[in-house]
C-alpha cells in the first residue's frame, strides 16, 4: 500500500513546470499543452499561441 517508490520520468513538479497555457489562433480554443509540438486538441490546428501565465 506504501510503495512510493521511484518514478522516474513523472515527476508531478516537472510536468506542471513544462505545461504551457496556449491559445488557438484558428478557433481561439484555450487550452494547457506541454512540450514542443502542441496543437489545439479541438481542431487539430498548430496554429497557436502560447498565453502568458502571468497572475
Ligand atoms: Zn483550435
């Protein structure tokens, strides 16, 4: 039950640090991404923006 052990490439920081909100330019769908290649889950478009995450 206890086993929190190594885990190795999902580390929760890492992932949250890497994920980007974007925005599409196409249908102006806001959305979290992460990595390079991102493209806006509801029309498949690369023709995004990344917002800045400022607060
Ligand atoms: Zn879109």
């Amino acid at each position: 039950m206890c086993m929190v052990g190594d885990v190795p490439e999902f580390n929760m920081e890492n992932i949250e640090m890497d994920l980007k909100e974007y925005i599409c330019l196409d249908c102006e769908n806001k959305f979290k991404g992460l990595g390079k290649s991102v493209i806006c889950p509801a029309c498949k478009s690369s023709n995004i923006e990344m917002v800045s995450a400022e607060k």
